[in-house]
C-alpha cells in the first residue's frame, strides 16, 4: 500500500511539473511551435526513462512527459489546417511531428541506455 501511495505522489508531482512546463511553452506566440516543442521532449524524456524502473520512471515519464506531451492540442492544430485548407503546412506540420517524434524518443532511448547502462 505504501507502494502505491508514494508511485500516486511521485506521478502527480511530475504531472505538475510537466503541466507547468507545458503551460509555460503554450505561450510562445509563433504558432504550433509550443505545442511541436512540447511533443519533442516529452517523446526524447520518455525514451529516456523507458529503461529505468521505480519511482524516477513513473515519476518523470508517466507524470512529467505524460503531462508534458499535448497530442489532444496537436489534433487540434492539424484540424484547424484542414479547415483552413492549408494543405502544405498539414503534411509539413503532420510528417514533422511524426518522424521527429520517433527520432527524439531513440534519441532519448539511446542516451537512457548510456546513463543507465
């Protein structure tokens, strides 16, 4: 029980951390910029942590990254594109966000498997 109280604490102070974070980006005014910034790292954090157990792990990707990552902000953004009809930036915007998110997070696993062996 103790457990699950402290993993509880340890998530929800990274998801504060993280919400902070997110909200602080949210205000660069070019727009999508805050919300592509925000997926970055939240995908390269989470790699990161992906081979650390305990506490650290959920803490910072569960709570940090998880808070951190906006895809509900993203869908948003790629909606108003097709709305606009702005179909250049939709597939710019689009395959940018999806093939550097997966770079970022092997980056992130890579240099997670360095730090902890």
């Amino acid at each position: 029980m103790a457990l699950l109280i402290w993993t509880t604490v340890a998530i929800f102070a990274g998801a504060f951390a993280g919400g902070v974070s997110r909200w602080a980006l949210a205000r660069i005014p070019a727009p999508r910029v805050g919300t592509w910034a925000a997926n970055m790292v939240a995908c390269s954090i989470l790699g990161f942590v992906s081979g650390h157990g305990g506490l650290v792990a959920m803490a910072i990707g569960t709570g940090f990254a998880g808070a951190l990552s906006t895809w509900s902000t993203l869908a948003k953004e790629l909606g108003q594109l097709i709305r606009d009809r702005n179909w250049s930036e939709l597939v710019r915007y689009a395959l940018a966000t999806a093939v550097l998110s997966l770079v970022a997070a092997g980056f992130g696993l890579r240099w997670g498997a360095l730090a902890f062996g």
